[in-house]
C-alpha cells in the first residue's frame, strides 16, 4: 500500500537529558540543578524538592547511570545500533554554575566539547536541548526561576557561550524542553522543574505560570535570534509534550472541550512557531485579569526568533469529557480526562495509542507547516534479567513497533516532513517523574535499582538488536 521505509538522511537515534543519566553533580566545577535536590519517589509518592541538605535520602540524580564516566562506552554502543543523532540536553550548571555567573566553566564546556567528538567519530549527529529540567538551583532560590525578568538574561548569555562553542559541532538545538507541561500549573513538582518555581502559599499559580512562560518563550526567542547570527546553519527548535487530544463523545460539548485543552495547551508552540499569542490565550488572560508584563518589545522579539521546526515527545493521548468540565470553565486540564476504553495501558497508566501518533503528525503539519522532529517517544517498564544475562522486552519492541508503523504511514501517505526519531531513554535512566530506575525505557540495560545498588554494567536487550536492524532497514523491516 505504501513504502515502509524513511526518507533519505532521516534522523534515527535515541533521547536523554543530562541530569538523568551524567550524575557527576559536583564534579569539574558543576553547580547544583533543581534536579540535583530531588529526591527520589516511590510508587504513589511523589518526588520532594528539597533544600538540598536532608541528609539520608536518595538523590538518585547524583549518580544517575554515571553517563559523565561512562559516556565512551555508552555512544560506541549506541554506534553499534546505528544511531545516526543522539538527543540529550546541556546541563546548564556544568557551564555556568549558579547560572548568573560572570565566566563560563571552562571544564564543564570541556565536556560537551568531548561527548560531541566522541559522537561525531561515529558519524552521530548531536541533538541539543539547551533546558531540560535543569535549571541552576540558584536561580530557583534567588530569582525564583522564571518569575523573574533577569532569567531571561541568564538563560541568553548561557545560550550564548554554548552556540559559539558547538556551533560547527552541533546542528540541531531545541531551546526548552516540554515547555506545555507548564499548563498543568497545579502540580507544583513539575512547575519547580519546569520553570523553577517554588510557589508561596496563596499564590496565584495559573498567573505566576503565564508570567513564567512569557519569559521563558521571550528568552527562546532570543536564543533562536542568537543562534541564527552565530551560524545561520543551525536550526533550533521548540520542544512540546504533545498529547492528541479526543472528545469522549460526539457530543459537541466534548468537541468543543477538546478544541479548548489543546489551545490552553498548544498555545506555547503557536507563540514559537507564529511568533505572536493565539487570541483565545490573549482573551482567557483579560477575563481572568491577569496583567502579565508583556511589553511592546517583547512582542518584537517574538516575531523575530520563530523556530526552525518543532521538536515533541509524543507518549499518549488524552480524552476529555464535557461532563468533568466545561469548555468555558476549564482551568485545570487534568480535571477534564477521563479514561479511553479502547486504549490499553502501560504500568504506570499512561495509555498506549499508536494511531494518536499519527494524528500528532498531522495536527502539527497542519497547525504549524514545519519540519516536525519526534524526539521522544517509549514506554516506561520492568524489565527482568534472566540467570543468562539476556532481556526479553517484547513488550518494547511491540509499543515501537506500532508507533514507527503508524509514523511511517504519516510520511509515506500523509505528506508528513519529519526530520528524525529518537526514542525516549535508549539507554536506561533515571525517571523524571519517579527518580527510579526500575522504569526503564533503554535498548540498553544499566544494572542499578531504585536504591542505588548496581554495578552500573551495561547490556544490550532483546530491542537493543531489532532497532539496530529497523535502522539498518531505514524502517522497512519492523
Ligand atoms: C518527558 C521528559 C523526559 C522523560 C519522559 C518520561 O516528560 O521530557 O525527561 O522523563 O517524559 O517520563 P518519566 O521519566 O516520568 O517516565
């Protein structure tokens, strides 16, 4: 029916962020993150942002899978598999430890300097996210992250120095990682790693979060401006957590209700990609009263650095339902999910909907007509090592499997510009939502548990051998 196979050039690999796989957290001059006092959850507990200074808890960022160390190893495997890019993010802190310092950590760029050689001996094309949940403990404390102005100032001349120093190592950037995930503004875990805010009591939180993310989208607007002076052959990307939204029922009061969580959700990457704010997000700030201070100036700045393409994890769908919640009283969007029948589920409950993937890819095309980038995609799971060493994750294979089949129609039938894939967590990691590792999305095993105990050895899963032969193939054989 169609040609199961990618376009020439097409970016397979596999995803990461630094400070869930480094570890590393105080070596060569590295600075504390926001992800560095965090302790570890467990199954319904969530993770605790601490002050850093509890004293026998688990900070499982600490080490993480050693990555700092371990890096050589690590990319000679992914070699092994093929990767042709390989995402992961720059942790801040390595290079400007407190964030508002004067000079660059000459030993922090070092590294990236190295892990980028070591990529490109074998021809594997770094992805770079300049913030992913690892914003400088500093600024969360002195500034409070992003509600304050001068963060945008911090962030820029970070990007600076990192855009000069890599700009003939590395090609593909992404300026903020999942910077959606602000919508959910209740959960006050993922405003601290997101936007590092840590709210005080009877703050407004829908506000702080809209004032938040205008800087955060002014300082990636700067970045994309930044960049494309440095070397104009650089292309930077935004970076959303894309959930296709469904209506419970044909009911239009579930239609509408969708229509409306994707614009509070979406409304991030239309300022990225279009450079202005959607109306409905315009009108929704007005008859709340919020007064966010948005200057005339800022609004240039938007205009000016709009993204090269979009970057987004895709794991799930969403479906809401008019009967939790209506369109014109929505605020808190978790409030309007109900469960989806026809979709089965992972262990941690995020559903599994292959064909959501394929609507992402068109939603996206038809919304923003860019080059579209998947750069995360996965499934969480346990895995078991058997007496002989081997994994036999089946489970994984088959949740790829469906995904890629449901990109490659996309492509092939729907005419959708997609610039690469890389999975999420290729190689075992430290959860971001859990701090455990027994959640594990790899190719590759990393013997470590939720404690902390392991060697640390790696090892190749049954996955690890079919990707490297859906690489192989270009997608043809799945
Ligand atoms: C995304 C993040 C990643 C990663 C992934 C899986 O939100 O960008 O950092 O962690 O989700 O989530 P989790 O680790 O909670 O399973």
């Amino acid at each position: 029916m169609f040609e199961a196979k990618m376009p020439k050039g097409f970016l397979w690999g596999g995803a990461v962020a630094a400070h869930q796989v480094e570890g590393a957290w105080n070596v060569d001059g590295k600075g504390p993150s926001v992800a560095d006092v965090m302790t570890a959850g467990a199954n319904g507990v969530p993770r605790k942002i601490t002050d850093g200074v509890l004293k026998g808890e688990n900070y499982p960022n600490h080490e993480a899978i050693d990555f700092y160390h371990h890096y050589k190893e690590d990319i000679k495997l992914m070699a092994e598999m093929g990767f042709k890019c390989f995402r992961t993010s720059i942790a801040w802190t390595r290079i400007f430890p407190n964030g508002d310092d004067a000079e660059p950590n000459e030993a922090g760029l070092k590294f990236y300097d190295d892990l980028f050689d070591e990529c490109h001996k074998y021809g594997i094309e770094p992805v770079i996210t300049l913030h992913h949940f690892e914003m400088p403990w500093h600024l969360v404390k002195k500034y409070g992250g992003w509600q304050s102005r001068k963060t945008i100032d911090f962030f820029t001349r970070y990007a600076r120095v990192v855009f000069k120093r890599y700009q003939h190592k590395v090609k593909y950037w992404m300026t903020f990682n999942e910077i959606d995930n602000q919508s959910a503004f209740n959960n006050a875990f993922l405003m601290a790693t997101n936007s590092g805010i840590l709210f005080k009591k009877g703050q407004n939180r829908e506000a702080a979060m809209y004032q938040a993310a205008h800087y955060e989208l002014v300082a990636s607007a700067l970045a994309v401006k930044i960049a494309h002076q440095i070397n104009p052959k650089m292309k930077i990307g935004c970076m959303v957590n894309f959930a296709s939204v469904y209506p419970a029922t044909c009911d239009p009061d579930d239609t509408l209700l969708a229509q409306r969580v994707a614009q509070r959700r979406y409304w991030f990457s239309d300022v990225h990609v279009n450079g202005v704010y959607p109306k409905e997000v315009e009108a929704y700030l007005k008859q709340k009263g919020y007064r966010p201070d948005i200057t005339a100036e800022d609004r240039q700045i938007l205009r000016e650095g709009t993204v090269d393409y979009v970057g987004f994890s895709y794991y799930e769908s969403m479906t809401v339902s008019a009967k939790k919640v209506d369109a014109d009283h929505l605020t808190d969007l978790d409030a309007a999910v109900v469960d989806n029948k026809y979709l089965p589920k992972t262990q941690w409950d995020w559903s599994i909907d292959p064909e959501g993937l394929r609507y992402a890819l068109n939603w996206l095309t038809d919304r923003y007509h860019k080059p579209l980038f998947i750069v995360e995609n996965g499934m969480g799971a346990r895995d078991k090592v058997e007496a002989d060493g081997s994994i036999h994750d089946d489970y994984r294979i088959k949740y790829l499997q469906s995904h890629i089949s449901e990109m490659e129609k996309a492509v092939a039938l729907d005419g959708v510009d997609l610039m690469g894939y890389t999975p999420w967590g290729c190689i075992d990691l430290v959860s971001a939502g859990t701090g455990q590792m027994s959640k594990r999305y790899g190719f590759i095993y990393v013997d470590k548990d939720d404690q902390g105990n392991g060697t640390l050895k790696r090892s190749r899963k049954d996955s690890f051998y079919w990707y490297k032969n859906v690489i192989k193939s270009n997608g043809a054989d799945l």
